[in-house]
C-alpha cells in the first residue's frame, strides 16, 4: 500500500469515529463533511466559480459552475461532474477540491449538481436531479460559452455510478449526448457480490457493512438492486455508450466491479482506457492534503478524456 493512504488509514483509526451504519444520515454528513476538511488541500484558485440554481423534476437543484483558468471563452470543453458518497454524503464542498482540478487540468468548465440525497429522497432521485443538470448544461451551452459536442461527465464511486447510469441514458436518448465518461472506483454493482467484498471488508477505509448501509438507504426495496439503473454492470447491452477511462483502487471493495464494467464496455467495443492505482484506497482522489496521487489521477482523467475524444473524432 501507498504510504500516503496508510497514513490517511491511521488517522481515521486514530478519530475513533464511529461507522456510518451505527448512527442517522444526518450524523454521517456531519462527520463526513469535518473529514473531507482534514483530507482536502488547499483550494487551488480557478477563473471564476458561480453559483446557480436550475430546475429539477423534483425541485430547484444547486448547480455550482467551474471555469478552469485558459478555458476558451466561447465553444469550451464542459464537464459534468457527480460527486460521491454513497448517495446519502456529499456535498458540492466535499468534492470542491476536485472539481478545481478538473476545471483547471482541462481548461474547461465544470458544472457540478447537488442533486439530492437518500434516504429523505431515495432512488431515482439523485440520477433525476443529475439528467436535469444535464439537460441545463446543454440547452444553455451557447449561453455557458461551451461546445455541446464537447461534454463530458464524470464522478467518483456513487458518482461514477450516476456518470455510469447517464452514459447509458444519453446512449438511449432519455439524456443528452455525452462525449466520454470518467469513472473514479466506481459503484457499477449493487448486489455487492464480488471477492473484493471479501478481501477489503474491513480496514481499508469504505467497508462492505458501510457500503451496504449506503445502498439500503438509496433503494427503495430489494428490487432496485436490479435495475441497471442502480447496478448498470447488469445491463442487457453496453454497446453504443461513450467512450471511458476507468480508474480502479487496488485496495477497494469496488475494485472488481470496476474491473468488470471495464471488461464489459471493452468486450463491447467501446474505447476504455483503464487505469489501475493498486496500491491505493477507495476515494483517494478526495484526499489531495495527504496523497499526491489524487491530483495526479486527475491530470490522467484529462489526458484520458482528451485521447478517447480525439480517437472518436
């Protein structure tokens, strides 16, 4: 393991927080929210940061926008960033650190949703608020100073499952067009049945009890489990998504069923560059303080982005 993630693994032990899954949501935002503060950076400076709000099915939806410093004034690349924490954490402050990175790595625009959060608004909630996001940023592209063609999503762990779900969406026509997918460990597997499960259960920072608190509090019943829209590594059929990089952490629960989304998208046809941090901790892009791969991931992501869209073009 990357000496930088076990020192972030000793400071959690030494909190001596309690889990997740032994208190209310409520409770888990708030310890959540106090750690992303000790793992977080310093804020890098970006062009301009906006907020605003845009209308949801379910309600006004905060929307915080990101213009990277050299992004183009008009025609620019735009991302559609959902942050993670497994559908009941997580705030646009808890990923604010990375989404500066994205904005400034890409010299582009960021745009990244509070979408709401379960189990107060259980699936399809969240993945509505994110569809609607979408549909903003494009309508208003022109307005925005961004290229539609050029609009990517991405999103770390429950994110990476929303970024997962829309892709397949915008393949279908329910979304917009996405130009590519950037998936950070992502979720692709609620029935929480891979080895990784097994070998990580404890110790490695997200547990499998924690992970399935998170599930059991986003789905309405067992039903949902599967529904692709939940676990999109069960869908019927990939093919025609967009093009992916993938980043896996080799000392993760999520491991394998990034791993097998990886497969399926690859055995499909689409164009997926994997990356694979094995000596690394689920959700290690969120602790820039204290792991120099975070950003480093980041700069990769872009790269990736920018490769898997010239390759289409």
């Amino acid at each position: 393991m990357d000496p930088d993630a076990a020192h972030v693994l000793a400071l959690g032990r030494a909190a001596n927080q309690s889990p997740f899954e032994l208190g209310t949501a409520k409770e888990a935002r708030a310890a959540y929210n106090a750690g992303c503060l000790t793992l977080q950076g310093d804020r890098e400076l970006v062009a301009a940061i906006e907020d605003r709000t845009v209308v949801g099915t379910g309600g006004p939806i905060p929307l915080r926008i990101y213009r990277g410093v050299g992004a183009p004034i008009a025609d620019a690349p735009a991302l559609l960033y959902l942050h993670g924490g497994g559908w009941v954490v997580g705030t646009l402050e808890s990923h604010d650190e990375i989404c500066r990175w994205f904005a400034n790595i890409g010299a582009c625009i960021v745009f990244c949703p509070d979408y709401r959060l379960a189990p107060e608004h259980k699936f399809p909630a969240g993945l509505e608020d994110c569809v609607s996001a979408l549909a903003h940023v494009v309508e208003q592209a022109s307005w925005l100073g961004i290229d539609p063609d050029r609009i990517a999503v991405a999103g770390d762990s429950a994110g990476g499952n929303l970024a997962a779900v829309l892709s397949l969406l915008s393949r279908d026509g329910a979304a917009r067009k996405i130009s590519a997918q950037l998936l950070l460990y992502p979720n692709t597997d609620a029935r929480q049945t891979a080895d990784s499960y097994v070998r990580f259960s404890e110790g490695y920072g997200l547990t499998t009890s924690t992970m399935r608190w998170f599930r059991d509090h986003y789905v309405r019943d067992a039903a949902d489990i599967g529904d692709w829209r939940v676990s999109p590594l069960i869908v019927e059929n990939v093919a025609g998504v967009p093009p992916a990089f993938i980043a896996i952490a080799g000392h993760d629960i999520l491991a394998d069923e990034g791993e097998a989304y990886a497969s399926r998208l690859t055995e499909a046809g689409i164009p997926v560059i994997l990356r694979r941090w094995q000596d690394q901790i689920h959700g290690f892009v969120s602790m820039g303080r204290h792991i120099p791969a975070a950003r480093q991931a980041v700069e990769e992501a872009v790269a990736g982005w920018r490769s898997l869209v010239d390759h289409a073009d």
